[in-house]
C-alpha cells in the first residue's frame, strides 16, 4: 500500500512595497495548493503592527510617485553600500523584527517559509545568526536584477528569475548551488485560455476595435496622463486604449472626467480581472514592474515598456528589450508610434513573441512550487 503523500504548510512573507511582492507570494501560494499542500500569506511587518506595515508601505509608494530621481538615486547608493559592507541600516531594521517573528513562529508551525520580498529574508537571516531555528527558507526575487543587500541574506534556496543574473548574483556573494532560474512567479490564473470576445465584451470593450492596454502597475505609475494625451493626438480611429489606473484613485478621477464620452478611452481603476484584460489585449503598454511586465510576457502580448522606476525596474526594461521580449522609446510620441507600428506588424509580433517563449516561463509558479515541495519533502 503506497504512503498517502504527507500534507505540508507553508508560510509566504511579504511586504506592500510595490503590488508585484504580494502578487508573487500569491502566485506561488495558488500553486502550492494545486499541489494539495497549504500555504499562509501575510505582510510580516504586521506582526509589529500594522501601523508600522502602513507606514513603510505609504512611504514607498509616496517616495516612487512623488521623488522618482530621487528614489532611483537612493537606490545607486544602497547598490554601491551593500557591496562594501555586510550590514546595513536595512538589516538593522530588520534585525528588530527577528523577536516578533520568532514569537509567531514559536507559536505556529510551518514546514517552510518562502519570502518574495527582502524585508523577511533579512529578519530570517539574523534569526540564523543568532541560532535560532527555522524551517527551510525559500527567497523568489520579484524583479530581474540583484536588489541592494541582497548578499546579506542567507536563505537555503534562491529562486531568480532568468539565467542570465546568476553569474551577477554569484559576483554577489550568493552561493551558486543554491541559485534556481525557474522564472517569476505569475498565477495560474493569468495564462489560462480564454475567448477574447467573450473577455471583451465582459469588460465593455468595443469588440470590432484593437485593444491596446495601458498599464501603470499598483500604484498607477507610468506617466499614464501624459501617454493618455498623446493616444489622443495620434488621431487613430481602430484602437481603444483601456487605462488600469491601480489604487491611484487620483488619477482615476482626473482620467474618468478629462475622457468623459471619449470612445477612444475605457478608464479601470483597481481590478482583480487582469487576466481578462490580458486577454483582450492586442498590445501592452506597462512600466516594467517585475509582476505586471513578466504577467504581459507569461501571456505572450506584443509588449510596450514605459517609464521606469529608477531602481530595479530600469535593470528590468534593460534585460526585456535586449532578449528582443519587449520595445521602448525616450519620448511618448516615440512610445506611441512604435507601439501602434508593432500593432500592426505581425511578423514583429512573432518575433517577439518567439522571444517571450524563449525567455520567459510561462508555468513558474508552478515548477517553483514543485520545487519548493521536493525541497521540504527531502528535508
């Protein structure tokens, strides 16, 4: 009689810096329970509060929308700082996490736990310092670069996201046994098929125009007012551009009002429907977000990047138009016009499409979660 397979429980540690952190962690955890096992997903700073989970996260998201070039500056710094030491303030921040996490810890249990985001890693790692025990630990990089102090953690298992940073994150101090390219994770539920018209009409698209979508990620970065207006002087009359606008309620406002009876434009604010809009889409225009570009590839989309973050998301739009897996432009009338050349150019298409195929793994989530089950079990 063959062993019934043993029931594992996972603990996946975020932080709503950014929605690509979070997306991540929920991708695997879906995958995990495909798999039969169960998985947890919580912002771990909440266990100090969640005042001080609020603040972190508005900090950011203000810091990106506000001070961009000075986001992106801090960023070189802290690039240039974690190659020269082995502790940061960062680390000290999350050293003072390490006795709330071993309190929750303590009092629940878990056979691995898996962290799409730098914060827990770290507060895991100075638990290991300090020999205290902890299950496996598994850290997915959400984006296609190593982020600052990132050679300052010390998990059991490193999930990149292409093969070409592993010699970057060797060069960084990670070990390379324990670097894994199985991809970014993205929820099952984005690649699955669906029939366009069908999502089209769903969504209240104009099912005889092209659909181009532009996205702004989470927070509705991007530029997407400036990128809206030149559309609109493009004069194109076979395009509907349909603008996710995130949790920017602002800019939500200001687009639902300015474009007001405009057929050109289907104004969206927060959705939980993305892969509807994937589906309808004929071509995307996104920021290059870990989650939201590598979600547009995963679907196999002729794919605009625009407007980087300074930071990550510039290592991320460098990596996607060299592999031939996305476009880019310095103005938005550049931005416009390549776009609306690529939507109309079917073997450019295929090209890139070939490309994303090559370079992206549409299953992930999955090989990761089976990977990360194989880990356990052997453990």
């Amino acid at each position: 009689m063959q062993a019934k397979e043993y029931l594992l429980n996972y603990l996946i540690l975020s932080c709503k810096t950014g929605g690509g952190h979070n997306a991540a962690a929920n991708a695997i955890k879906d995958s995990l329970i495909l798999a039969g096992h169960s998985a947890f997903v919580f912002d771990y700073l909440t266990l100090r509060s969640k005042k001080t989970a609020k603040t972190v996260a508005d900090f950011y998201i203000k810091t990106v929308q506000t001070a961009p070039a000075a986001f992106g500056f801090a960023y070189k710094i802290a690039l240039a700082w974690g190659k020269h030491t082995k502790r940061s303030p960062i680390y000290a921040f999350n050293t003072a996490m390490v006795k709330y996490l071993k309190k929750y810890l303590e009092e629940n249990s878990y056979d691995g736990i898996i962290c799409t985001h730098l914060y827990p890693a770290e507060t895991l790692t100075a638990m290991k310092r300090r020999g205290i025990a902890t299950p496996p630990v598994f850290f997915v990089f959400t984006d296609y670069t190593n982020i600052p102090f990132v050679e300052e953690t010390c998990a059991d298992e490193y999930i990149l996201p292409h093969k070409a940073i592993v010699e970057e994150s060797i060069k960084r101090g990670l070990p390379a046994e324990k670097l894994h390219p199985f991809g970014i994770p993205v929820k099952p539920e984005m690649t699955k098929k669906r029939d366009k018209s069908e999502c089209k009409i769903h969504l209240g698209l104009d099912l005889e125009k092209k659909t181009v979508l532009l996205i702004g990620g989470s927070m509705g970065a991007g530029n997407l007012t400036l990128l809206s207006e030149t559309f609109e002087k493009s004069n194109v009359d076979d395009i509907q551009v349909a603008i996710i606008c995130g949790n920017n309620k602002k800019l939500f406002d200001e687009l639902q009002s300015k474009y007001a009876g405009n057929p050109m434009f289907k104004i969206f604010g927060k959705t939980d429907e993305m892969p509807l809009f994937m589906t309808a889409a004929d071509i995307v225009y996104t920021k290059p977000g870990g989650l939201t570009s590598t979600e547009a590839v995963a679907c196999r989309k002729p794919l605009v990047l625009i407007y980087p973050i300074p930071g990550c998301e510039s290592y991320n739009l460098e990596l996607f138009t060299s592999l031939g897996m996305a476009i880019t432009a310095d103005t938005p009338e550049k931005l416009i016009q390549s776009g609306l050349e690529l939507l109309h150019d079917a073997t450019a298409q295929e090209k890139m499409i070939a490309a994303q195929k090559k370079n992206v793994n549409e299953t992930a989530s999955a090989d990761i979660a089976d990977f990360i089950i194989e880990h356990t079990n052997k453990r």
